[in-house]
C-alpha cells in the first residue's frame, strides 16, 4: 500500500490527483497509469526455473532414485536436532550430497568447461611473479587441549577437493597440493599428536604401527601438470614430511616398496591407478607385507603371489569430474603357506567394525591387530585375512560419529594399527591426531591394559 505523498512546498491539503491509491500496483485496472504486473515475464521464467529444479529431484526420488557416491566419502548423513547449531551448518552440504543430477550437473559443467572454453574446470594458473617459490608461513600452533574438534568438515573438504589434470591421463586429488600448503594443523602438531598417541598405546603395554599411504602425487610425481596452483610448495612440504614424520614418530616409509612393487605391475606402470587416487592391488599388497613384517619379521619369506585374474572399477577421480570411465586391474591369490589362497572379498564400506578371523598357518600374524583406517584399506582388506590369524578394522572417521565403536575395535587388540594417507596427516585433518580422541583412546586402553 502507497502512502499519501505531499508535493513540496505544497500548501493546505493534497489535491486529489496527487494521492496515490491505497492497493498494490499490481490490483489496478489495466488502462491505469501506474498499473504493473505482479509478475513479468523474467520474473515468470526465473519462478518456472525454481520449481523445476527443486520439484524435478523431489519427483524422481519419490520414483526411487537415489544419489550415489562420487567423491572419495561416504554421503553426509541427514542432520540430526541432537546437533545443536550442527544442525543448522550441515543442512548445506547435506542437501548439496544427496541432489539427484548433481553427477549429471558435475558432466555438464565439465562439457561446457572443456567444450566452451577449452579447459578442464577447476582453479586457474595465476600470474606468478619470477623467482623461487615462497613456502607459505604455517599457522601459530594452538594451545594443548584434550577436548575434541568435530574434523567431518575438514575430512570433507579434503576428500571433495578439485582434481588435478595431469599428462598422460594421469589425474590426481587437489587436496594432495591443498592439505600441504594450507594445512588445518601445523606439521609440527601432527607429530605431537603422532607421538602422543604412541605414548598411551605403549603405556597400556600394547604395540603401535603408523602405516602411512603416500599421495598418488609422491610415488608417481611424473606426471603432474608443468604448472599448477601451489605446486612447488607442495613439492617443499613433501620433502620436508618425510624427511621428519617417519623419523620422529617412528611410521613405516613404503615409498621404496610402492616405486618397485612386487608382483611388479604390467609394463612398469606405477602401484597407483591412472584415473583413482588409491594404490593398486600391488600396492595393497606391498602395504600388507610391510605391515606383516613389521610385526613378524620374516612371516612373509612363505608367500605365494600369483595372478587371478582382471577386474575392473569405476575410479573415483573421473567420477568426480562427472565422467563414467573404467579402469582395469590385476587381482591376486595370496597363499600365505605356500599352498591355501586366503584372500577374501573386497569390502567397500568399513563404517562398522569387520573382523577377520581364521585359523592360523605358516605366514600369518598370530596376534590380535587392531586397525584405523581409511580408503586405501578397502582394496587392501582382499588381502588382509591371508596374512592376519584376527584382525579388526574399521573406518577412523567413525571417531566423529560413534567413537565408542572405535574405541571397541582398538582396545580388543595387542598390536594397534593407525593408517592414513599423507595429505590427511600433512594436513592435520586425520581424526586419530585430535588430542581428545588420543586422550579418549588413552583412557580406554588404560582401563583394559596388556601385561
């Protein structure tokens, strides 16, 4: 409704004609001067456009279409009340996980990237002045706590990060380059946290392995892209990560295992997969014996490594850049004895605890593992119940969403296992380096101590 408007300077009261009508616009007769339409015609198609795209996903998933997977996470979870203010900060991403065409969208915006425009999308190459590249300054290491960090936006943001195009076909996860040069946690922090956690473990008269699976980018740094956001400070942090972590927190360096693995891999190619950001089923392999010989030194010098066969995948990081490839592999028999294949199915989801459990032979762990993981374990789990008697394992990101299941697996084991890719511990988002889940864990394996 228009108020009455007074002409300036205008004496007495308003001449009729100068008040405007006390209705909306939109209500007036048409012949009227001042009529306007409630809605035009951009306005029409912007509202046509709206119910289309929040009524189009809302009918297919009413005829049973679901959103998959296609990054290297599981979909976020509905948000719960529980929450708090968490419930509110979720919702977004939630809701951007589980949209119907978001992998057809991520096609599109792909096409019309490389189509339109010549280029794959994803950040740009800024100008760079000349000279050496400038390792960027840390963040000031924050006070000593033991309350727990919530890291499930962190570990998203990492494992949702863009994909770097490489030569060759070669493709790598951003985060790789990201998590190094802009860190969550100092490297500094992530050792302590590291030798924190070796501390408690071996106070409760338990062992602990830190495997760490390097980044596809360190094992096959061949083929990255001669320019790139950040690269030489990538390159700077992952030298000075392994020159530091394997020496002061005492984890294992497969580096050397991964550049030459044995089975070898078909024309010399890398333990790594061309379009994935995981290690191969050579490479699981290699992580399996390393791991073996570490707590049984000599348990391998008995296995029989032989091919089974082909197998194929769809690779996560051209998934994520909405293209549906496929990607072949060589799978394996592990006989541990020499002589009985052991190996098992792949499983693809370890939100929930697994246990492997069969009766001992020549070439097995006899102790009780207990392992943290994360994706680089799922092809690995075919060959860890040929080379452990009991071994359980579950998904490290569960320390955010049922710690006491995490804390069930590690306290039924003598040997403890913590396994993490590089960048996630390079860049301070591994959930086991939080100092109240190492506090947790502490109190836990204190409470059920090993002679």
């Amino acid at each position: 409704m228009y108020p009455v408007t007074h002409l300036e300077g205008a004496r007495g009261a308003t001449p009729e004609s100068l008040i405007l009508p006390e209705v909306h616009e939109s209500w007036l007769p048409r012949e009227h001067s001042l009529y306007r339409p409630r809605h035009g015609g951009r306005q029409l198609i912007a509202l046509l456009a709206g119910v289309v795209f929040f009524a189009a996903p809302l009918a297919v998933y009413g005829m049973g279409v679901r959103a998959t997977e296609i990054e290297n996470r599981p979909l976020v979870a509905f948000p719960g009340f529980a929450d708090g203010w968490g419930f509110f900060t979720g919702m977004p991403q939630w809701a951007v996980d589980n949209l119907v065409f978001r992998e057809s969208a991520i096609r599109l915006a792909d096409g019309i990237s490389r189509g339109v425009f010549g280029e794959p999308p994803g950040r740009g190459i800024p100008d760079q002045p000349a000279g050496p590249a400038v390792l960027p300054q840390p963040p000031a290491p924050s006070p000593p706590s033991e309350e727990s960090t919530d890291l499930t936006e962190q570990l998203i943001l990492a494992e949702s990060s863009e994909v770097i195009e490489g030569k060759d076909g070669w493709l790598y996860l951003g985060y790789d380059v990201e998590g190094k040069c802009d860190p969550y946690r100092d490297l500094d922090q992530s050792i302590a946290s590291l030798r924190e956690l070796r501390r408690v473990v071996e106070e409760s008269g338990r062992e602990l392995i830190v495997l760490i699976a390097p980044d596809k980018s360190t094992i096959v740094p061949e083929y990255l892209p001669d320019e790139y956001p950040d690269l030489e400070c990538a390159r700077v942090a992952t030298e000075d990560f392994w020159a530091r972590v394997p020496a002061e927190t005492g984890a294992l360096d497969l580096r050397a295992a991964l550049r030459q693995p044995d089975p070898a891999p078909e024309s010399g190619r890398p333990a790594y997969h061309l379009m994935d950001t995981h290690w191969t089923d050579e490479g699981a392999i290699e992580a399996t014996r390393a791991l073996a010989e570490q707590i049984s030194p000599g348990s391998s010098d008995s296995w029989l490594i032989d091919r089974q066969g082909r197998w194929d995948h769809t690779p996560d990081l051209a998934v994520m850049q909405g293209r549906i490839e496929a990607e072949s592999g060589t799978r394996y028999r592990l006989r541990p004895d020499g002589t009985v294949d052991r190996t098992g199915p792949r499983i693809n989801r370890l939100d929930e605890a697994v246990h492997f459990s069969s009766p001992a032979t020549t070439g097995m762990v006899t102790e009780r593992v207990a392992m943290l993981g994360d994706s680089f374990m799922v092809s690995t789990s075919r060959y860890l119940p040929a080379a452990f008697a009991d071994l359980r394992l579950i998904n490290y990101t569960v320390a955010q969403s049922d710690r006491q299941a995490m804390l069930d697996v590690l306290v039924a084991g003598d040997v403890i296992v913590v396994q993490s890719v590089e960048r996630l511990i390079a860049g301070g988002v591994t959930p086991f380096l939080d100092p109240g889940v190492v506090a947790d864990i502490g109190a836990a394996l204190a409470e059920h101590p090993r002679p």
